[in-house]
C-alpha cells in the first residue's frame, strides 16, 4: 500500500508529471500563438462551463495531477491568440511560467528575510532599477504588492501619513480628507480612500481635457470644492496613464500646484509608468515624473509579467516605513525599522507574501532591458498604424488620437445615441464570438466606444486589419453600411 502523502512529495513523480505539463502547456502555447480560428476567447457562459466539472470534491482521488491541470487549458481565456487586444492584462512570457514554478514551489514567503532570503534580494534589485528609470537616488524605495489596487492604497496610506498633521495610523483620522484625481481616475483609488474610512468624497475628481486628461488649470477649483465640503485635501493623484483612454495626466503643472500647496503627489502609473524605458515617452508624456512622492507601476501590464506584480515606489524612501507604521517589535526585535529594510512585511499590507520580486528580476536578466524596451516601442508603432486605419477608413472613427498603447474607437453606425452604443456592444459580441479576437469597450460622456489595448508582441498589422474588417462585416450583416 502506497502511502498518499509520500507519493505526492516523490521527486520522479513531479519530474513525470511536470514534463507532461510542460508539454500540453507547450502544446498550449503552439495553437494559441499561431492565432488559429478559434479565437482567444473561449469561455462558454457560466452555466455551460459548470456542467463540464459537475458534481462536488470527494474523498478519492478524481485523477493524476498532470491530467486535471491540463484540462483546464482549452477553457481558458487564451491571451497568447495574437487577436488578443483587450484589456491590460500581458501575455506573460512563457519563461516566467517557469520562474512562477520555481517560486511557488520554494514558497519563500517575505514579511521577514529568514523566510524568504533570495526573494528580498530580487525585490530590492527590481525596486532599484524602477527606481532608477524614474530618475531617482539611491535614497528612494519601495516594497512590490498583490495589485495596482493594493498599491494605490499602500501608496496613499502613506500620503495620509505624512500630511494629515497627525499620526493617523495611531490616533485614526481626525478630520475628513480627501485626495483631488482625474473624473477619469481608476476605481481603486476611490475604493482606497473608502477604506480609510472617508467615506464617499474622498476623491474630489478634476475636469478632463478633451484628450480625457486631467487639466491643471482646474486643480484650484478642485481644492476649493474640497476645502468647501470641509474636506482637508492631503493630495494629487495623477493617472499616468488612465485606464479607459491612456491617456497622460501632465505631471510637471500637477507637481508645481502640490509643491504651492504642501500635497502629496501620488502618479498611478499601473499601466504607462513601463514606458519610461521608452526614451521619447519618458521625455514627452511621463516629464516630471520624478517630482512625484509616489508611484505605482505594474509589471503584469506593460512588462510582460503574469499577474500580479505590482511596485509601490517612493522618492523618499523612509515614507516606506509609514504606510504600515505600526510596532510590530515581536517582529523586528524593536529596532529602526529602516535599518531592517530587508523585513519586508512592516511595509506591505501582505504579511505571508508570495517571491514577487524573483520572476520579474531573473527574466529582465534574461533578456535584458533593451528586450523590453524593443516590446515598447513594437506596441506603440503598431498602434499608430491601427489609429491610422481607423482614420483612414470611412466606416470607423477614434475616441482620440492614442497616447500609447490603448485604442477607442467604434463603427460609425445609424440612428440615434443609444441604437448606436447598442450596435457597438453587438458588434464586440459578434467578433468575440467569431472572429478570433477579444476585444473590450468603454464608455465615455455616454458613448460607447470599442476599446482595444495593443499589448500582445506578436499581433501584427495584419491581424489589426482583420479585426475592422470582421466588425465591418459584421455591422453590414446588420444592415449597417
Ligand atoms: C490596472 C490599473 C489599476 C489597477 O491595477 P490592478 O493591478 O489591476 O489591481 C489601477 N490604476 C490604473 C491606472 C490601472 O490601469
């Protein structure tokens, strides 16, 4: 009689089944990449996909390991189909599957180094080098997370911190705040300041542009609308870029009202803060960016990570310490906490932590940085060269000229707002459904637009072509000319 649980720690055992993973997830990755007809989408609705595993966990054994991991591929939403442009999530590059691997099997968790030692040093790397693109000494910091959603709250815990006047995280908040974001600005900041229990109206939103970038001009009467609500304002968040649009808040006018007005400047650089490896958008859209008090960058957007792997980095680096500036002496024995860097958990919200930072560190060795910045600027020229399609053609129309990598536009259909916001959702399904891409949508003023992120390394202009041609044919199908 075999005993179960030496059977499932034997090394040959894992060495069997972990080539026979690799091979049908190899196998995964030939079909999905050479963008066959199948598409990338495909999930049937919830209802079907529950018959396909009916029924609750028994005691036995239901199968070997290899087997049921690998059944779960063909249902699965498949971002490796190069018609993949929908939202900003990478197509992780198939080598950090393996570091994944190797980091959930060692299971090194990081709230203290004696946990998880290389993992604390790769995090520390990847922090300096973010830092760095930032143009930052080595007298910044930061602490990688779950999220752009933990890190925009790890972020601004750390603005209430420092300038509520107070030692909130002792004493809680005294009086009601709130931070002055973009009318464009992502959820999860709104969510943040809720759970710092400000309630609604802790995000005070600032008029857009007609680009759907935050205008400058409007801060004071933001402010003033604030302070009238009896609201002391502690910040500025700066959406670099926004989530619907991409588009870039401009920091250098943004940092020069904080500086007038004592504030925090927090950039949520989720998606864009990735193109400051690319030079002329370091230059032009993400200028000043160095002025910030705080920045969150995610690197399962833009750097081709699997999720999640998020970077809170801060200018100052002992404002790291304040986010979670409880004692936590049992344990780091009561000492200067910034003289036990390496104890990571007093600065993340996380205590057991997963080897965030091994992954991202070993493979911007493997390939080198120049292989991301390559990625880039592959993404932003065949952006261009979708926007221009659309320009060009007389049956579509763009949002807006594009910033970086994210596309709104929609078939220029008949009849009024409302039967044409409806056409686009349909046409969304029709190409989801047939076409071989996935593609999402967005609405802005009440409009719907079809949103698109070009992010997958292998979509061509070919590809992108295919995508106006299926929704155009689509929407004749309807009727539509
Ligand atoms: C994606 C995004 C977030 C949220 O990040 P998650 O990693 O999905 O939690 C926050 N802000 C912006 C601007 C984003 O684009």
């Amino acid at each position: 009689m075999v005993d179960p649980l030496q059977a499932a720690y034997d090394p040959e055992t894992f060495r069997r089944e972990g080539y026979a993973v690799i091979d049908a997830v190899a196998e995964y990755l030939r079909t999905a990449l050479t963008g066959g007809p199948e598409g990338p989408f495909h999930a049937m609705d919830p209802a079907t996909l529950a018959q396909r595993w009916p029924g609750s966990l028994s005691e036995e054994p239901q199968g070997d390991p290899a087997t049921l991991i690998a059944d779960l591929l063909p249902y699965a939403h498949h971002l490796h189909h190069p018609g993949y442009v929908g939202h900003q999530v990478a197509p992780p590059l198939p080598a950090a599957a393996l570091a994944e691997m190797v980091t959930a099997l060692l299971n090194n968790g990081m709230a203290i180094y004696e946990m998880g030692p290389v993992n604390v040093l790769c995090e520390r790397r990847v922090i300096e080098f973010l830092n760095g693109q930032i143009g930052w000494d080595a007298s910044s910091d930061g602490i990688l997370t779950h999220g752009g959603s933990v890190g925009n709250l790890t972020a601004l815990l750390a603005a209430r911190q420092a300038k509520a006047g107070h030692d909130v995280w002792r004493q809680g908040n005294h009086e009601s705040y709130a931070f002055l974001a973009s009318a464009q600005n992502h959820y999860s900041v709104d969510r943040a300041v809720r759970l710092m229990g400000w309630g609604a109206g802790g995000i005070e939103p600032v008029e857009v542009d007609e680009k759907y970038r935050l205008r400058p001009a409007a801060l004071s009467a933001a402010l003033g609308r604030a302070q009238a609500r009896g609201r002391k304002v502690l910040g500025v968040i700066a959406s670099d870029c926004t989530t619907s649009t991409g588009s870039f808040d401009p920091i250098e006018p943004i940092a020069d009202f904080c500086e007038q007005h004592d504030l925090w400047l927090h950039v949520d650089g989720a998606h864009g803060a990735s193109f400051l490896l690319h030079p002329e958008s370091r230059a032009t859209l993400l200028q000043g960016i160095q002025r910030a008090d705080s920045v969150v960058w995610d690197l399962h957007k833009m750097m081709l990570m699997p999720a999640l792997v998020t970077a809170v980095l801060f200018r100052e680096g002992r404002r790291s310490y304040e986010a979670f500036a409880q004692e936590a002496s049992y344990l780091f024995d009561g000492a200067d906490p910034e003289a036990q860097w390496f104890n990571i958990g007093q600065r993340t919200l996380e205590c057991t932590k997963r080897g965030l930072g091994a992954p991202a560190y070993t493979l911007l060795r493997a390939y080198g940085v120049g292989f991301f910045r390559e990625y880039l600027q592959r993404m932003l020229a065949l952006t261009q060269t979708f926007a221009r399609m659309i320009r060009e053609s007389e049956d579509f129309e763009l949002a807006i000229e594009p910033q970086v990598n994210i596309v709104c536009f929609r078939y220029r259909g008949r009849g009024s707002r409302e039967q044409q916001n409806a056409l686009q959702a349909r046409l969304r399904r029709t190409a989801i459904e047939s076409g071989g891409f996935y593609l999402v949508q967005t609405q802005l003023d009440g409009v719907v637009w079809l949103r698109t992120t070009v992010i997958h390394p292998l979509t061509d202009a070919a590809r992108l072509e295919g995508l106006l041609a299926c929704l155009r044919q689509a929407a004749r199908a309807e009727g539509e000319t």
